[in-house]
C-alpha cells in the first residue's frame, strides 16, 4: 500500500486513490488527467473539503465528474457547493435520484441496537440538500468518457442505492464496509437495508479482482479480511 501523508486530516494516496479526511467522514478523489471526486461530507465541510483538493494541487472547479455512493447527508451536504464551481456532472444509482432532489435521506435500517440507538439523533440531525442528478444508473458503467480507466458498480446492502468505483485493484465502496470497534477489520455496517444484496454486493467485488476496499467510515481494508468477513456473514 502507497501511503503518502501522515499529516493528521491530510489526504491519505493509496495509488490513484486519495481520502479526503472531513472529520467522522470521509470524501475520496480517483486522480488524473479527469479527477473524480466520490461524495462531498456533510454540509457545511466544504471549506475543510477545498483545503483537502488544494493540498492535491486541485480546486473544485478540476473535478470531471462526482459519484454519489448512496444518500445519506454525511455523503451528499456538500454536492451544492461542488456544483456551484465544478459543474461536473453528477451520478448516483437510480434508487437514490428521488433522494437527492427531494433533499432526503435514504433508510436508516439498523441492524444492531447501537444502530437502532443511532437513528433518532441521526433523523434530528442536518437535512440533506436537494441536488438534481445528471446520470442515475442501475448497472455497470465504464468511466473511460470521463477520463478514468474504472467502473461505477451498484453494490446495495447499506442502502439499495448504493454504488462502488473501481479502479484497477482498489475499491471505493462508501459504507459498504465499516471498522469493528477497537480493530483494525472490517465489520458490517450500523445499517443495513438489504442483507442479501449486501453478501452478493461484496462477492461481486471479491470476484472482481478488488484487493483494497476504501471505506468512508473506517479506513482501507484488504481482500482477505474482507473475505473472512464475508464468509463469517453467511454462515450466521
């Protein structure tokens, strides 16, 4: 693994994948000629998102295209602020487009009691905006149009609107994963909508060759931790 910064709330490189600290949540950008950021924080983290690209030598108004990888508003707060400059288009899976121009929030489903503890302070917290998507997909497309040679997949379980990219070996795949407390591994996330679609979400990726998952809360997780966790999700 490339590790570049160690600066506390610098962007973190792993190849051409840079995390964009923003507090407890995290933005990504995949670099080169066309810059891809994936997510935009909570609102309000736009100021902190900014000193993040400029760090990398970008300003919002460099970024080719924006992923959404589901919406939830520590993943969405700051798409209007990027849209203001940017005007890059902006793509999600076609189950969260009527989200984001409602300005809502997808399912909180918890699947542990701290998840379900969770809920109430998270539906009293910030209001997602509203945000008119470009492009809401529901399979598989190439980000070559866009500069980038990788691949927006749906990956539902957290949310059934959810999307991963994948570039080469590595994986942004938002809360798809999450941290267990007190390790560094993998861990199902809080919430969990679809718990099939979660397995085959995560197999599809294994199947593809990803050895490096970039998760939004918790840090990046290799191939084998992911598959043991995998394989301890089923037999249950």
């Amino acid at each position: 693994m490339d590790s570049v910064t160690t600066r506390r709330n610098s962007p973190e490189v792993v190849g051409a994948i840079a995390r964009l600290p923003l507090g407890r949540t995290s933005a990504f950008l995949v670099r080169g000629a066309a810059p891809i950021l994936v997510d935009a924080g909570m609102p309000g983290q736009h100021a902190a998102l900014l000193r993040r690209l400029r760090r990398l030598g970008l300003d919002r108004a460099d970024i080719a295209l924006v992923v959404v990888t589901h919406a939830h508003v520590d993943h969405t707060g700051g798409l209007p602020w990027v849209r203001l400059a940017a005007r890059a288009p902006i793509v999600c899976h076609r189950e969260t487009a009527a989200a984001l121009r409602q300005g809502q929030s997808a399912a909180l489903q918890p699947r542990t009691r701290l998840g379900l503890a969770l809920v109430p302070l998270l539906r009293h917290g910030p209001r997602p905006p509203c945000v008119e998507p470009d492009l809401a997909i529901d399979h598989e497309i190439s980000l070559e149009p866009y500069g980038a040679a990788g691949f927006l997949l749906p990956t539902p379980g957290h949310t059934r609107g959810c999307l991963s990219l994948q570039v080469g070996q590595d994986a942004i795949v938002g809360d798809l994963l999450m941290r267990r407390f007190g390790r560094h591994r993998p861990a199902v996330p809080f919430f969990l909508e679809d718990r099939v679609g979660w397995q085959d979400s995560v197999r599809l990726l294994l199947s593809r060759g990803v050895e490096r998952f970039h998760t939004t809360h918790g840090g990046c997780f290799d191939a084998e931790s992911v598959a043991a966790l995998l394989h301890d999700a089923a037999a249950r």
